[in-house]
C-alpha cells in the first residue's frame, strides 16, 4: 500500500472539528478533497501527523491547544480608524462585534481578514480587529480517511 510522504499528492476526506466539537470543515458527506502536502493547504502540524498513514487508513487526530494554528498573537489585535475603512470601502458601511472584515495585502494581489472584537465610542471612531487565526491558540480535531497516495 502507498504510504503518505513529504510532497505526496492525495486525494481524502477530512473533518477539522473545533474544541466544542463542531465541524468547521467536513467532507466525509461530499466530494473527497485532493491536497499536495507541503503547499501550505493544511497546517503544518496536520501535514506532519499525516506522514507515514496508508491509503485506505482512517485516524482521528487530536491536536493540543495552538498546535495546529499557533498560540494566540495579542500584536495581531489592532485598532483601525473607521475613517480609513470608509474611505477605502463602503462608507456607509456600519460594524458590529462578530464582523468579519476583508483588508487588501500591502501589495493589493490578496487579502486577509480580521473579525470586529470591539467598536469604540461614535466620537473615538474605531474598531478593534483580530487577526488571529479564528481556531489559534484552540484544540482541534482531524479525522482523515486516506482515498489515494501518489
């Protein structure tokens, strides 16, 4: 049987579950997914445990606390001037705890997100974002059902 290496193309079905045991991810009831591993699809902690399981094989993988998207970072929590997004989107948009916000890369060819954590007071005009990873600093679980290894 083809076992799983570093750079193997396959072809799986994956559940990532938070720690309260819901499904974020989960495609045992759809299409399987096909991954290289190495290009950044999957956290890199996920890809190591992947390492040496064989086609056909099904495990469940518990991951510590910030094991697979890294402790919480209070620098990636920031203040932004609601001006400035105004200004560079919708300015009549409104925010709200919860938000979750698309933010251009510096060099404008993708974006990231941050999710709206507090709103200041009208005459303060700001919002505070978080950039973190929304499963950072979290434990989760992996189950794979390994279809194909090439």
């Amino acid at each position: 049987m083809p076992t799983i290496q570093p750079g193997s193309f396959l072809t799986l079905h994956y559940r990532l579950a938070g720690p309260d045991g819901a499904d974020i991810v989960n495609t045992f009831n759809d299409k399987p997914a096909t991954l290289s591993l190495g290009t950044g699809e999957l956290a890199p902690a996920i890809e190591a445990r992947l390492i040496g399981l064989e086609e056909g094989e099904r495990k469940r993988i518990e991951l510590a606390a910030g094991e697979a998207f890294g402790e919480r970072n209070p620098d990636l929590l920031q203040r932004v001037k609601l001006a400035l997004l105004r200004e560079l989107g919708d300015p009549d948009e409104t925010y709200k705890v919860g938000d979750v916000v698309q933010f251009p890369t510096p060099d404008g060819r993708g974006a990231y997100a941050g999710v709206v954590r507090e709103v200041g007071p009208a005459e303060e005009d700001w919002a505070l974002f978080d950039f973190n990873h929304p499963l950072a600093g979290q434990p989760v679980t992996f189950e794979v059902q390994v279809i194909g290894v090439l």
